[in-house]
C-alpha cells in the first residue's frame, strides 16, 4: 500500500489540485506537514472541499505558520523552530497523500529543507510539473536532486497547458515515467476532480 508525497518545481505548479486528484482516485487520506500563509483557507481545506468520498480523512498540519513565506523565514517570524526530525507520518490504515510547500530545496530552517523531510518520511515522490519557459531546467534538476539524496521517483504530472516538446525532453532526459497530464480546469467542483480522478486509480 504505497503513499505518495507530492512535490512540484516551484511554487504555483498546481501541486494543491494534483494532490486533491490523487487523494480522489486513491480515496486516500491527506496531509500537509507545513502550512504558511493563508490559514483562513488553508491546503487541507480547498483539497477537501474538492473531494467527494467518503473514505479520505484529513489530516492536521504539523505546523501552521500565519506568513505566506517560505517555511524557514516565516516560522522565524511566529518565534517557531522547525526541524525535519519533528515530522512523523500521521496514524492511518488508508493510502496517504502528503503535500509539500514549494519545491523541494524550499528551506524549513537554516540548514534543511523540505527534501529532507522527504528522507525523514521515506516516502515516493510523484513531480508535478507546469509548462513554462524554464520548466525543463527546473523539471530536470528537481529530479536529479532527488535520485542524489536517494530518493524514489514514482514520476511525473504534467498539469496545466500542454508543451508536448518539453514533456518529451523531461520524460526521456531524466529516464522518469509519465503518470498523467491534467489540463487547464474549468473548475474545482468535486465532480470535474472525481471525472479527472479516474485515470489516476492504477497508481
């Protein structure tokens, strides 16, 4: 019964919805260890109110942090110390689905970062990836950081508008398996996120 944790190679890659996509094909649970910013509206509540079954459970965030910045300076701010030994996987007899925050060399201190606490959770990672014009840099150097700390590469998700040129580029430079493309969305009603879900149940 494999978990997931969900990377992306940047902020605003869509890894919220891909995560929401995958916690509905899997009727998975979620969690999202750190959580900065917008805690009116926090990750754990949009991706719930986009999921329609009744199995996902939610998880609390380790830490809540009230700066939209990242980890490491907003946590500063809140007099918080957050250390990657602090992260423990939540309790559950259900598939997981963990969120990060940002890419993964997004600092959570001075010295780790959020890859790090992708070794302290040993879990898979699956990239999501956004066309745009330096994503085949970013893409392919997130992957590679990842097999240097000896961490596993389930593959990659493509969201948002098509490039088939890069997607290629990525796919066969780095060696990584194509899991799914996830186009622009109309909306994030739980039935468009459980009709997108359904490519997504073999994983």
């Amino acid at each position: 019964m494999k978990n997931y944790f969900v990377t992306g190679i940047g902020t605003d890659v869509g890894k919220t919805i891909v995560a929401a996509i995958l916690t509905e094909a899997l009727k998975a649970d979620y969690w999202k260890p750190v959580q900065a910013g917008d805690l009116h509206l926090t990750d754990t509540m949009k991706v719930a109110a986009m999921i329609s079954n009744s199995k996902s459970f939610f998880h609390p965030e380790r830490f809540q942090l009230t700066q939209p910045m990242s980890p490491h300076a907003a946590a500063a701010m809140d007099n918080i110390k957050i250390n990657a030994s602090d992260f423990v996987l939540p309790t559950t007899n259900n598939r997981l689905i963990v969120e990060g925050a940002g890419g993964i060399m997004v600092p959570i201190n001075e010295k780790e970062m959020v890859i790090d606490i992708i070794k302290k959770l040993s879990l898979e990672v699956i990239l999501v990836v956004k066309n745009y014009l330096g994503s085949i840099n970013h893409s392919i150097l997130s992957i590679e950081t990842l097999r240097s700390h000896k961490i596993p590469v389930k593959g990659i998700i493509f969201n948002g508008e098509r490039n088939e040129a890069s997607e290629r580029f990525v796919l066969n430079y780095a060696s990584t398996s194509f899991i799914g493309f996830i186009p622009q969305l109309p909306d994030l009603t739980p039935n468009t996120i459980a009709k997108i879900a359904q490519q997504f149940h073999h994983l």
